[in-house]
C-alpha cells in the first residue's frame, strides 16, 4: 500500500512538473548572438534586414552565421539593403542542421532549402544549399548556384537548441550570383497621401509643412512605424500645437515614429519603453509599449493613447491609427492638459477626483493609474483562470491514476 501511496505521489509530483514547464520559450537570434560580439555585424544586419525576425518566428532552423571579418568582405561589395537581405536569407537553412548532423548526412551530401529559395525571389534551386560531409570531418557548404561549389566550411557550433535552432559559424558567406543580384527599388510610399486617405489628414498636413518629414521619408526603407493621430485628435490639440515653437513642432511629429518595424503581432506580443525619431543624446523622447490581449496601448507621462485601426502595413513600414495626440513628457505636464474647471463645479467634485480624473491624462508620477489597475484586474483574472485550469487537470489526473491502483 505504501508502495502505490509513492507511486502516485511520484506521478503527481511528475504532472506538477509537466504543466509548470509546458510552455517553452521561443528562440532569440539577436540574443543569442549578443552573447558572442565577434558575430555584432551579422547580427546588426539580421536586424536591419528583418531576417531576425524572420528567423524568431520559424521552428526548426539554421542559421550559418559569418564573424566581422568575414561580413566585411560582403559589405565592401556595397549591395543595397534589399540585396543584402536575400544574400543574408540564402545563409538561414529551413531544417536543423546541428553539429551531430552535418557530420552524419546521408549519402555524405544534401541539398537545404532557404529563407531566399522559401520567398520566391530565387530562380529555380538557386536559393538551395549544398551540405557535404568531406573527409577527415570537414564539411562544405555552397550555394546551389555557384555550381555546387563548396567554397565555405564548418568552423564550429555556436548555439544549439536541440531540432528547434542551430547556429553554425562558416568560413566565409556563401557566393550566390542570383542573391546578389541588383534588386528592384521597393515602390514608393507617399505617406502623406495614405494619412490623408485613411482618417488622418490633420496630421499629415502638419507634417507636410514641417522639418520632420525628410526624418520619416529617409527612414522607410530601414524601417519605419508611425503613429497617426486621428483627425479630431489633432484638431482638439491644435491650440496648444500653435504655441510650440518650430524646434518643439518637430519634436513633437518625430515622437510620433519608431525607427523599427513593428508589425501589430509584434506589439501585442511584448511591453516595453521604446525609442522614437525624436531620441537624440540626452532627449530620451521614449514611449512604453502596453498591450493587454488585442488592444495595445502607447504611454508617455502625460497621456495614454490606444491603437484603433491600422493604415498600412507593408515591411519594413507600418502605420497605425491612434485616438490621441502622444505628448512627450520632455514637453509637456499633465497640467497643460486639464481642462479649466469653474469654482462651483471644482467643489461638486471635491473627494471624488479619482472618479472624475480622465483615464487618458494621469499624473506624472503615476501614469494611467485607471488603466494599470484594470490591467492588473485582467492579469490576476487570467492568472486565476489558467491556475484554476490546472487545478482540475491535477485533480482528475490524480484521481483516475488512483482508481488504477485500487
């Protein structure tokens, strides 16, 4: 009897175990690579490029990484960024090669798709990868198009995640006539048209007039997310915008940008302050990111600005529609924007300016207090909700392994 009171205890204990530990957490490649700074270029371009996100989202991957040295011998052939991004992706294998397996291939050989084949824009195999187990344990790597030559070779592993990410370091990048080919220039965008179309003409017109535009225009193609208040937004703020001189008018249009694509699932999936066009030096001119299930919201100091509708979202540039004009802290307080309020109405509201006080505009030291809490509310209810789940999982589990044993 003791024995089966053990056992089960033994497999409650393993259940509690199973379910703490049955979410995993998903690959970094820009953290993974921060830890190793001989790799600092390859890893500023996947990022410039959008290949790390790209890399982040998939399962089951390669990456052959190329150390500085070796990167500057790609950059001093001075490919535009949309080159350069198919000559990145040609090194980002679609299966898990680890350093176990490319010294067991099969038949000694094999051909692995890419991220540059995967998007459509290699002719035929060009975006394939040749893998060659060669002797005394070294091993060649070639792009299918150069001819199967295997002119790179495996150096030594850097990260492993078992069949989930391998990260490979390689002798030199992989030579690829067609990934280097000249890329068309991405179609231009007229970011004031698609503001005036879509809601947000007040905005865009500022922004025509003003010094900040050539910031936006030169940051598309790099990547760019903008912020556009909605029309009755602006025209409710413009008083004020009227009494900021030229320098602060700029300032106050670029906080209105992130020099990043940020597409909506990227937002809804992480919090955090971000910089914006605006940050330079000392000027912080940051915002945090807070999202709570499908709305995302955008908080500085003085006011809490939510996400309604998206104008564009074409990578690396994306546009949202927002329902407030973001005030940076670095220009304004919360007192700038309270309303005038008469004697009378001041004493109704005595004793009840929690109530009263707008969830958009929250004290400096405390910003949308109202929100946090009602943040913090749906958490601790999601939290409640999941653990009340597991409870009955354990419970049932529990009780049927002991209806085996009795």
């Amino acid at each position: 009897m003791r024995l089966l009171t053990f056992s089960t205890l033994i497999l409650f204990s393993s259940l509690i175990i199973l379910l703490s530990s049955s979410t995993t957490k998903a690959h970094n490649i820009t953290r993974i690579l921060a830890k190793h700074p001989a790799f600092s270029t390859y890893n500023h371009y996947l990022s410039v490029t959008h290949l790390a996100d790209e890399i982040n989202r998939r399962r089951t991957i390669t990456v052959l990484a190329i150390d500085n040295a070796d990167m500057q011998s790609l950059l001093d052939k001075h490919l535009s960024i949309s080159t350069l991004k198919n000559v990145l992706s040609l090194h980002i294998l679609v299966d898990y090669f680890g350093a176990i397996k490319i010294h067991k291939i099969t038949n000694g050989t094999t051909l692995v798709s890419s991220v540059f084949q995967a998007t459509g824009a290699a002719a035929g195999t060009a975006g394939y990868v040749n893998i060659t187990n060669l002797k005394g344990g070294k091993v060649g790597f070639g792009a299918e198009d150069n001819d199967g030559s295997l002119h790179s070779f495996y150096v030594k592993s850097i990260d492993e995640l078992s069949y989930d990410i391998s990260v490979l370091q390689i002798s030199q990048p992989l030579s690829s006539a067609d990934a280097e080919a000249p890329t068309s220039a991405p179609s231009a965008i007229n970011l004031i048209s698609i503001m005036s179309k879509q809601g947000c003409k007040a905005f865009a017109d500022l922004l025509r007039v003003s010094k900040a535009l050539p910031t936006f225009e030169e940051n598309i193609d790099g990547g760019l997310t903008v912020f556009c208040p909605t029309d009755s937004a602006v025209n409710d703020f413009s008083p004020k915008y009227k009494n900021l001189t030229d320098a602060k008018k700029v300032s106050l249009l670029l906080y209105h940008g992130i020099p990043v694509y940020e597409s909506l699932q990227m937002l809804k999936s992480g919090n955090g302050v971000v910089n914006t066009l605006a940050t330079e030096g000392a000027n912080k001119y940051d915002l945090t990111v807070q999202n709570n299930g499908e709305d995302v919201k955008l908080k500085t100091k003085v006011v809490t600005a939510s996400i309604v509708g998206t104008l564009i979202d074409q990578d690396p540039f994306v546009a949202y529609k927002i329902n407030k004009v973001l005030l940076p802290r670095e220009l304004f307080k919360v007192s700038d924007m309270a309303p005038a309020e008469s004697p009378k109405a001041s004493k109704k509201k005595s004793g009840k300016k929690g109530k009263e006080e707008s969830s958009g505009d929250a004290p400096a030291d405390g910003p949308a207090a109202d929100d946090e809490a009602d943040n913090q509310k749906a958490a601790d209810h999601n939290i409640g909700a999941k653990e009340g789940v597991r409870f009955i999982i354990i419970f049932f589990f529990t009780f049927f392994i002991a209806f085996l044993f009795l």
